[in-house]
C-alpha cells in the first residue's frame, strides 16, 4: 500500500501541498519548526481520521483560514482519491466522488502506523496506554472487535453509574453485570488470543535495533484469573465502598519485562525507547500479516533518540517495511541515519511549510 499523491490546503503552516510519491523510503529533511512533522500528521489523519497529536480539528487550520483540505491518492489493492475538508461548521469526508457514511467502510483504505516520541508513554505511562494499543490493534484486524469494545465500555459506565447511586438497584446491577461478564470474556478471549501472534515480533524486533543485549519479555495480564462473574461477585463488598467496578478487562495490563524487572521502572530512555519502537513495528507487521499489505509507516523524531548502533539496527527493520511494495516516511532534522540507507532513500526538504524534493 502507498500514498501516490498528498495534496494540502490551508493544513498547519501548509499553505498549499502537492506532492506525488513512490513506494519506497522518504526522508524528509529540515530544521526545527518547518513543517516534518505536519506533513505526518496529514497523512495519519487522512488514514485514521485522528490526528495523532491527540487534537481536534479547529487545531489542524492553518492560522487565519477558515478551513483545511487534504487530499490523497492511495494505491493499494485499487486505487482510491480520499478528500477530506474540515471547517468549523462545515466537515466533508469522500472516496473517489461519493460522500463516506460508514467510518468502518473508510477506515483501511489508507492504513498507517506512526512511531514519535509521545509512544514512550506506552512504556513509561499508565497501563491504559497499553490497553489501547492492544486493542487499536486488535480492531484493525478483527471484525467486530471495535464494535465488542464499545458495548463492553458502555455497560461499564451503566454499571459505575449505577454503583454510584446511594441505593442501587440490585435487579438493574445484575443486568449490567450479566452483560458486562459476557462481553468481557470475549475481550480477554480476543487478546490472549492476539498475544502470541505479536509477542515473538515484538522480541524480534526488540532484538534487532537493541543488538541482543537485553532478555525482553512481553506478558499479557488479565484482571481477571478466574471466573469474571465470580470475581465481580466477590468484589461487591469492596464495590459498595469504592462506587465503582473494580475487577475487569478494563484493569488488563500488557507487562513489559526488561531482564526480568519492569521496564518502566528498569529500562534507560534509549532501551525504553526501543521497546516503544518494538511495539509499533510489530504493529505494523500484524497489520502487514492479516492484510496482505504493509501499512504506510511514519516515522517522526525517532533517529534522534537512538545510538548509532540502534540506528543502524532499526533500519534493516524499516527496509523491510517498504521493500514488499510499501511506504516508510521518516522526519530528521540531520543526515544522523546510517550510509547504507542512502542509495535507496528519496529526500525531500521541509522549509518554512514548503515541501520540496531535495
Ligand atoms: N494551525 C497552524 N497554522 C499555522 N502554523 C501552524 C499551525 N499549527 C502549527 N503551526 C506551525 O507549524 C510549524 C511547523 O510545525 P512542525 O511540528 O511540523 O515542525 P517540525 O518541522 O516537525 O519541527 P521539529 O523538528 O521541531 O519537530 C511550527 O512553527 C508551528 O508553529
Ligand atoms: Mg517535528
């Protein structure tokens, strides 16, 4: 899969875009504060429809305009022309001419994977993080999941409300209960399902850009051990103190293991770095797997944070990536990455919201 063609009106300081690009390596090029990093972020919202600075819209204009456009040809299995144009009383969203209606018909039709610097905190942060990254992964590749998820979220919050109330009633508690037991099971059914599919990339990968000095290890821990309707009865008493559902899917943590101590609290930055790499790479390769095609990789600040050494570990990874015909973007503010790189990479130069091939 790749990204033929990105076209950008009034995004962030991108006045005006119109870049055509081949599968294959990119690097974009430039000081601080040109422009590397929104040109990511245009394609990761047109793949995801999110921007992964974690922002809305109205962010995404460019100072002054009303509202911005981004465009793009993707060629994967067909080829597709997606428009997308946000104002803050206007949003238009299309595929080749035909307004989108269904987000889940939308979504794949530009498959992404992003490595920055905020994924450290799927490392160092709280074990929502984590959560998430599992479970962003599992709707990628599991019809149904993300459909599961959201019920399962929304009997949650039933319950907790209802927890909340000075009196609950018990008939209205056992209904949420039944149906959060249920659909609870299959969300740990479906991650420790996913598990073993990912665990060995994530320590191949983990290996490779760290040279194998370190042991990694990746564990999957549900809250619950036993019997989930069991274990929620046995809670109610703490329950009735606490006001909210203590034991779940929702409490599930992924253990991250670095030489048999907890990364977060064992790991340097450049190894906690690298597992946060690891993660994503093996993302990717899961997306790569189930679809048949890699997913486009944006790759933003990452070079600057590693040692030569797992430099010139990660790229064999990245070739890879776009070697079967795929896409690999990568922001740098210096030439830091290894010679081997340099007779298949195309550059391109950011300068004050100007991309231009360099
Ligand atoms: N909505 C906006 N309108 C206009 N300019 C914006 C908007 N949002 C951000 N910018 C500007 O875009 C510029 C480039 O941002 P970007 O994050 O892409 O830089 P970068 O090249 O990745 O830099 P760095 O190397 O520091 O990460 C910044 O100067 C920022 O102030
Ligand atoms: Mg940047």
């Amino acid at each position: 899969m790749h990204l033929a063609r990105l076209r950008l009106r009034d995004f962030r300081n991108y006045a005006r875009l119109d870049a055509g690009f081949v599968p294959g390596f990119h690097v974009l090029l430039g000081q601080n504060a040109q422009g590397k990093t929104n040109v990511l972020e245009a394609i990761y919202l047109l793949s995801t429809l999110r921007s992964f600075r974690g922002v809305g819209g109205a962010q995404m204009i460019r100072h002054g305009a009303k509202g911005y456009f981004a465009g793009a040809t993707v060629v994967g299995a067909g080829e597709s022309e997606i428009k997308a144009y946000w104002a803050v009383k206007e949003r238009k969203l299309s595929v080749d001419g035909r307004p989108v209606r269904k987000l889940t018909e939308y979504l794949g039709i530009l498959r992404s994977v992003v490595f920055c610097t905020e994924d450290l905190q799927l490392v160092k942060g709280a074990a929502r993080g984590r959560r998430r990254f599992l479970d962003l992964l599992l709707a990628q590749t599991e019809p149904g999941y993300l459909a599961l998820l959201l019920r399962y979220t929304k009997a949650l919050r039933s319950r907790n409300a209802l927890l909340k109330q000075p009196t609950p009633d018990d008939a209205q508690l056992q209904s949420f209960t039944v149906e959060m037991v249920d659909l609870g099971n299959r969300l740990v059914e479906a991650r420790t399902a996913l598990l073993p599919r990912i665990a060995p990339v994530i320590g191949q990968a983990y290996a490779q850009v760290s040279r194998g000095r370190d042991e990694f290890e990746i564990t999957y821990q549900p809250a619950v051990r036993g019997d989930f309707a069991v274990e929620l009865a046995k809670s109610r008493a703490r329950e009735r103190v606490m006001r909210t559902t203590l034991v779940g899917p929702h409490r599930d943590e992924l253990v991250l293991r670095l030489n048999g101590q907890l990364a977060a609290a064992y790991a340097s930055e450049g190894q906690k770095r690298t597992i946060a790499i690891a993660l994503k790479m093996a993302q990717a390769e899961h997306l790569g797997a189930v679809h048949g095609v890699m997913p486009v990789l944006l790759i933003d600040d990452v070079m600057g944070e590693l040692d030569a050494a797992r430099r010139a570990g990660l790229i064999p990874l990245l070739q890879r990536a776009h070697r079967t015909g795929g896409q690999v973007f990568m922001t740098c503010t210096e030439e830091n990455w290894p010679s081997e790189l340099g007779e298949t990479l195309h550059r391109w130069k950011v300068d004050q919201g100007v991309l231009a091939p360099a």
